[in-house]
C-alpha cells in the first residue's frame, strides 16, 4: 500500500510544532487511526506540539486541546 504522507510533516526542523493540514483527509479510518497514532507518539517523544486542521469530530475529540472556528470566528474552544 502506498500513501501520500507530505501533509503529516511539517516543514520546522527539530522540536517546536508540527502543523498538519487534514493530514487523514484521504485515508480509510483503520489508517487514520494510524497517522493519529503516529503523530500523537512524536509529539511525545519529541517533545512537539502538534497543530492539526480537521474536519473529523472524532479526531478532534482526541486532541488534548481543541479550537473550532466557524466562519472566521472562534466558537467554542477546549482546554
């Protein structure tokens, strides 16, 4: 199986912050689980923040903390 990952690396070197643009957008839901996985274990490991773009509930419900922007406005936040 082969599949695009260029969305799930970001373009910092190091630590700091990983930005992922729907980086699961495109997969079955057995893979996304995987990428969500493989983020959230460097994240850890290295010590990174992730900033992640999604439109799945689901994934975002997994996120420590969570930002939902409608129509250019923040309307609900989780901390």
């Amino acid at each position: 199986m082969c599949m695009p990952l260029k969305t799930v690396f970001s373009r910092h070197e190091g630590d700091g912050v990983q930005i992922t643009d729907e980086p699961t957008g495109n997969l079955d839901s057995r893979t996304s689980q995987e990428v969500i996985g493989l983020l959230q274990t460097t994240s850890k490991n290295f010590h990174q923040t992730i900033v992640m773009i999604t439109h799945n509930d689901e994934i975002a419900q997994s996120a420590d903390r969570a930002i939902r922007i409608e129509d250019g406005k923040i309307v609900e936040s989780r901390w």
